[in-house]
C-alpha cells in the first residue's frame, strides 16, 4: 500500500512543543510507516500489508492479522515529561528489561484470539518518536554546535540507550505469533558489523608550518620527547612519499585490517577546498584524488562528509556532493554529517532533494547506544509533509571520541561497552554501525586503537 502525502499544519513555540500545538502527530501515514518498520524487523521477507482504522492492523503472509493500539497524541507530553505510566518486561531472550506503555494492569502484552493477535501496549507511540526522530521537535534547547542533546531525548529520560527499544518489540512480537500461529516459520536477518571512518584530517602535516608546530606541540604541549623525535621521522618520510604522512597511512591500515577482516569499510570524505570554513585538506588536490581512487580500486564505499552547515543548507549541499562526485567519477549516495549536525525538520529533505540514498549520521555524539530505537535500516520520516522518504538510515552506534572524550572510559570500560551494545545488535539481528576516525591511532591514543578497535576486531571471529 503506497502512503499518501497528506501535510499537516505545525506550531514551533521557543521551548517546548507539544499535542495542543501539533495537529495529526500521529497521523495514518506516521502509523503506517511505524508499523511497516516493525514488520521489516519482525518479519523479515514476509508479504506484509497493513490496514488502517481505529485498530491499525497488519496483516502477514497473508493470513495473520496483528492489531495494534492507536497511539494518542496526548500522551506525548505525558511521555515527554516522564509521567506516562510504563510496566517493566523481560525481553524475548530475557537478556535484558524493557519498558512498555500504556499496558493494562495484569494485562499479557499479546494475546490471541484464535484469528488475530492482538498488542496490548502501545508499541507505536514511542517507535515513531524515535524512529522518526520527531521527538526533536519537542524541544528548542541544543547544545554549543546546534545539535539535539541526549539529556532532552526518550532514550536518556527511560534508560534506553543500551537497548534497541522498536527492535526489542518487533522481536517480542515475532516470537508470540511464531508461538500462537502454527508453522509460522520467520528467516533469520544476518547481522552486520559496518566499520565507518570520517577523515576530518587526511594529512597530519600539511605544510611546512603545521609540520613545525605539531612537532613542537609534542615536545612542550604534550610533553613528550619520544613523540616529538617520532612526529619529526615521520614528516620527512612524509615529504617522500604522502602516503607515509601518519593521517593517511592510518586510511590505508583501517582499508586493510577491514580486508583482512573480511569487513566492507565506508570512508566519508570533507569536500572542501582552499578556504573554504573548516577546510582540514583539499578535496581536490592530486593526494586527495589518489588516496580516495586508491580506496576505491580496494573496494572501499566511499560517502560525502557533508560540511558544518551543509545539513540544512540545499546550495551548500548540491555543490559540495557535485565536487565530491567529480573526484569519485561517479554520483554519490551516500553521507555522514561532521559533526553529527542534523535538524530533523530540514536535513532529510536537503538529502531526498539532493538525491542521497543512505545516511549513518544518527548516534549521539555524547552517548554510545541506539538513538533512534533500532539497529536495523529503515526509511527516514519527512515529519513536515507527513510522508516516507527515500532516504535509508544506518544508525550509527558508537563513535570513538564518544567513549573517550565525551564519556570518559577507560580503554577496558570503552571495550566492555561496545562488545555489549554489538552484542545486543547481534540478537536482535540488526547492524552494529561504528565510528572509528584515521586520527584515532597513534600517539596518545595508539593503545585505543589496539585495545579497542583490534581488540573488538578479534572477538568477531
């Protein structure tokens, strides 16, 4: 069933927006979207159609018909302020606890019928605020880069971070009608581990004069000799040869740790110029040119690491992608944001116009875990016009600046979370998205790299 393209009137207030400014939150296009996500993790390769009403229902392959309950506008505020009442369950592995909505007391969170399953929770609210990323508008307040804080979100106000919570209740749900229905048989989903580089920088010396102060940096700075005299060797290998410059180098060691690995690694690249703002290297200098044709010819993806204000920006954009295209030779579909910048009510129509495909920009900068409540891919939501884009999302679920510059960890805390939150990934057959940067390898974080990154590299198997 195609989801019309109905919009649907807004009302932005300076903090804090909520059902009596927003007209149709939940509107039947959110509804329909909601409940084909939960179908294509639920029910993988199953024909799958839903039927809307005062009981949406899905009805899968194509005799078992599942109702789900209306999700009400009004609870959004009583969601958002931590006051709607939630009951506590195990989840379908009873590895881990989760809360559900709007559960009738002593009520099972299925039940059959005999000819349908019915939910008895609200498993559609909380699934489009997170998957949407409509919770976003629920609130002005950003932090000092213009960004959604994790303080504000669901995730952090329930304790959601560490689990998949739309995956959780398309895994609880599957396994109830694979019990209540007979040879109802669901194929597995294989999991994915995606390991994603951002090069900010792409050469550690770019000049003569950054090569001198990042040598002295080592000496009086960072108080290490040893580093200085090693910073000093490798810039004039550098001056042979650019691809002994550690910043490069590093590209082509994570290209062949993932080879090795049998891993498909994806490398977003800056498509700045000369003077351009938060220019680190130029996108079209010959180094950058053959560095990327080299990733390419290796069979690396390689995306567009769209600019500071490219997210919301059209023109910016367009010609950012057109420059990154033109060193590519091909078109380009695929982007990460720096500095995770996006803004739920402009960035997913900047990439549906500007022809992207695929985005992994969604993880919190100051939080590993699942923002948007899933692991899986999905289509983004245009809450503006009330419709599905084409716009695919891989959830990023962990970065590496998250663990040891916004979290703290030490490297064995840094490793212990991220064989957890993969772990999680791996039962709820999802994709484990991770952000490990070419500048994230030597020096002072040298031992981060080998005992986080290749230390988890090898627990894989």
């Amino acid at each position: 069933m195609k989801i019309s393209q109905t919009n649907f009137p807004f009302c932005w207030k300076s903090q804090t927006c909520y059902s009596a400014d927003i007209q149709m939150i939940f509107s039947n296009n959110a509804i329909e979207y909601t409940i084909r996500c939960i179908a294509g993790i639920a029910f993988p390769q199953k024909e799958c159609r839903v039927e809307l009403g005062d009981v949406p229902t899905l009805v899968v392959d194509p005799s078992v018909e599942i109702k789900f309950i209306r999700p009400d506008d009004s609870n959004v505020e009583l969601l958002d302020n931590r006051n709607l009442c939630y009951s506590n369950v195990k989840s379908f592995d009873n590895k881990v606890t989760l809360k559900v909505f709007s559960l009738p007391e002593n009520a099972p969170l299925f039940s059959f019928d005999g000819k349908c399953v019915h939910a008895n929770f609200d498993m559609l609210g909380i699934s489009f605020l997170l998957l949407s990323r409509y919770e976003e508008t629920l609130t002005e307040h950003r932090d000092r880069f213009g960004r959604f804080c994790y303080e504000d979100g669901l995730c952090c106000k329930y304790g959601l971070s560490d689990i998949p919570i739309v995956d959780e209740y398309a895994m609880l749900l599957r396994k109830f009608v694979q019990e209540s229905c007979a040879n109802f048989v669901v194929a597995r989903r294989e999991p994915k581990f995606i390991p994603t580089h951002d090069i900010d920088f792409l050469f550690r010396f770019p000049s003569f004069g950054k090569a001198v102060k990042t040598i002295a940096g080592d000496l009086f700075k960072r108080k290490s000799l040893r580093m200085s005299c090693k910073s000093l060797s490798a810039y004039m290998k550098s001056l042979r040869n650019f691809k002994q410059d550690p910043y490069v180098s590093a590209v082509y060691e994570l290209l062949k740790v993932s080879i090795e690995n049998k891993l498909d690694s994806q490398f977003y690249f800056k498509p700045l110029r000369s003077k351009d703002f938060d220019y680190t290297y130029n996108i079209l200098s010959p180094k950058s040119r053959e560095c990327i044709k080299d990733l390419q010819s290796q069979g690396a993806s390689v995306g567009l690491h769209g600019s500071l204000y490219s997210f919301a920006d059209k023109v910016i954009f367009t010609i950012e992608k057109s420059r990154f295209e033109a060193v590519c030779g091909r078109e380009v579909d695929a982007v990460r944001q720096h500095f995770l910048h996006f803004d739920v009510r402009k960035t997913p129509q900047v990439w549906q116009e500007c022809g992207i495909r695929s985005d992994s920009t969604l993880g919190f900068p100051e939080r590993e875990g699942f923002r948007c409540g899933t692991c899986h891919p999905y289509p983004l939501y245009d809450i503006e016009n009330d419709c599905v884009l084409e716009v695919v999302e891989h959830p990023l679920i962990v970065m590496d600046t998250t663990l040891f510059q916004y979290r703290k960890m030490s490297e064995k805390e840094a490793f212990d979370g991220v064989r957890k939150l993969y772990d999680r990934c791996v039962a709820v057959e999802g994709d484990f998205v991770m952000l490990w940067h070419n500048t994230t390898m030597f020096g002072e974080l040298e031992s981060w790299y080998e005992d986080v990154y290749l230390k988890f590299l090898k627990t894989l198997g």
